[in-house]
C-alpha cells in the first residue's frame, strides 16, 4: 500500500513546546477581553431616561392609537411600523425548516418524525436478517424495537417509568418518564398553552405570535419528554403538521398583499379598528400575529422532532471498505501474504 506522503511529514514534525499550548488560551483571553469591552461602551451609551426619543420610536407612539387601534406600541412596531422585518425573520425560520427537514428526512417515506419506519424495519431484515452480528449493544437495541412493534400490533404502549424495575440495562424501554415527571408536565402544559395564546390575541400587551409559537412548540415538546412519543404522534407527523405550517406562511403573504391592494402599502392596516384594549384591536396586526403564531410553532415543532427522529443506518454502504456484511473482509483476508506486504 502507498504510503502518504502527508503522514510521514507529519508523524515528522517536532512535539509541541509549551509556548504552542499557551497560544489558544492567550487568544481566547484576548477575544474575550474585546467582547467585555464592546458590551460595556454600548450599555455605558445607553439612552437615559431624560433623553430625547428618537425620531422612530416617537412616529411609533403617534400612530399606533389612530392607524392601528393599539395602545401598546411594541406590537405595533413589530407588525405595523417594522412589519417587513418581522416578515424576514419568519421566512428565514421557514427556509431554517426547511434545510433541517431536507437533512433529517431519510429516503424512504416518512409519516412520523418519531417512532419505527415501517420500509427501515424492512430493509433492515433484508440486510442483516440475524441482526447484531454479535455486537450485544445493537442486539438490544433490536430486541427493544421489536418488543417496541408487537405493542404496536396488539394496541398496548410501551410500559412507563414506573412499571420498569430500577437498575434494567439499556436501552431503556419505558414510554414515559417517572410519575413525578408526568403530573408536573400535565400541571405546566395547561398555564404554557394559556400565556402562548395570551401573547398571541391580546393587542394592548407586548408579545407577538413569534415568542407564542416557541411557547406552543415547548408545550408539545414536554408532553414528548415526559409521556414519549405516542402521547404527541397523532398530531405530531408530517401529514398534519407540514400544511398547516404552509397554511400560515401563505396566510401571512396574503395579509402583506392585501395591504398593498387597499390601502397602496405592503403590511398597511385594511381593517375596520376595534375598540383600543379588546382581542380584535389592532387591525390586521392580530392576523399578522396569529398567522405568525401558526408558522413558528409549526416550524419549529418540525425542526425539532425532525431532528429528534433521525434514524441509524442500519445497512451498510454498498462501497464500504469495512466489511460490515463479510463481503469485503472475505477478499481482504483470503490472501494472507497480501496483507503483510501492505503493513510492511
């Protein structure tokens, strides 16, 4: 076998001095130091309370009563006065999605982000049908699908923490975490979903569909932590999930051209106000809001169990020189001489 020419210079070169290991402290120290600095002038030329508004922020208050019905300016300004920001934002989320999706999804067809893939199960069987080929880790990782699938078939769920005997050996086979777990994850679901929903509707407090649609996506992502993934499978799965989260992007180009249509500017108010302090004040800054809040808690909800649902490879590559399957390590072992001559 040829012998790089890149490891032997390497192999080569002399250790490393002491000097060489206080060089990435010293450099981490420095950039560090610069940070401090940067943050500590921007807070030391904060505005104080007795300076003078700037021009934005005093356009802001003037308007946000009259052309938007809201006596909260924070809103407002995010959907109103910077309503094309807070658009960018949420379509730079949308192509986030997106990429995670396109890495995560495997080649066959997916219809849950979480759970056992009927076509992997499948190929799986096809490829290595004795399973494990002795590694004893994979074994029960095997062993626990499988218990994990006649469950399935016979309408009963995994067991929860509680029915597990402490001190099993992983892989851990129980759907839900301990009892403690799952009555605080059933308390704080319902106050989490109440104050997503408040940030969302209610256009005289500050907040916005963006930080609801965290809220609501945190919500389903401790209900998954806590009772496992048939608790949230039902609604959490590409066929429910994926269109109501295109359903809130369209909704949310839609409001921008009607704007542009009725009233000569994208993102302009074309509602009639409400009265300032109800669910309904704010024009189509609360459609704005809300189609928001769709779009983020979907998005994210996707991202998250896209990436929590990536599968192993089970079936080895069919060019890899490792001889997972025996093929290839057959022909590098059948000649013994050969191998000897390339170590040497």
């Amino acid at each position: 076998m040829a012998t790089d020419p890149a490891a032997v210079e390497h192999a080569r070169q002399e250790p490393r001095t002491a000097d060489d290991d206080l060089h990435r402290p010293i450099v981490g120290l420095a950039l560090a130091g610069a940070t401090v600095a940067v943050l500590v002038l921007g807070i030391l030329d904060l505005p104080r309370a007795a300076a003078a508004l700037p021009d934005i922020a005093r356009h802001a208050m003037e308007i946000a009563l009259p052309k938007w019905g809201q006596n909260e300016v924070v809103s407002e300004v995010v959907y109103g006065s910077r309503g094309w920001d807070t658009f960018g934002e949420t379509f730079l989320l949308l192509a986030a999605v997106v990429s995670v999706v396109t890495l995560t999804r495997s080649p066959e067809t997916r219809t849950e982000y979480v759970g056992e893939s009927m076509a992997g199960r499948e190929e799986q069987a096809e490829v290595d049908p004795k399973g494990g080929g002795g590694d004893s880790d994979e074994q029960e990782s095997r062993q626990a699908e499988e218990q994990e699938e006649e469950e399935e078939k016979g309408g009963d769920v995994a067991p929860n923490a509680d029915d597990v005997p402490l001190g099993m050996r992983a892989p851990e086979r129980a759907a839900g975490m301990s009892v403690v777990v799952r009555v605080g994850a059933r308390i704080a679901a319902v106050p989490l979903l109440v104050a997503g929903f408040y940030l969302c509707l209610w256009g005289y407090t500050p907040g916005g569909g963006f930080p609801a649609g965290a809220v609501i996506m945190g919500v389903a992502l401790v209900m998954y932590t806590a009772f496992g993934h048939q608790a949230v499978g039902r609604a959490v799965r590409p066929s429910v999930v994926e269109p109501i989260e295109m359903f809130g992007a369209m909704a949310i180009i839609a409001i921008g051209l009607f704007g542009l249509l009725f009233k000569d500017s994208m993102f302009a108010n074309f509602l009639t106000l409400a009265v300032p302090g109800t669910i309904r004040a704010g024009g189509t800054n609360q459609l704005f809001s809300g189609s928001e809040l769709i779009e983020v808690a979907t998005g994210l909800t996707i991202a998250t169990f896209s990436l929590l649902g990536m599968k192993h490879d089970w079936a080895p590559d069919e060019d890899d020189d490792g001889g997972d399957n025996g093929s290839d390590g057959s022909d590098n072992g059948s000649d013994g001489s050969d191998g000897r001559e390339e170590q040497s």
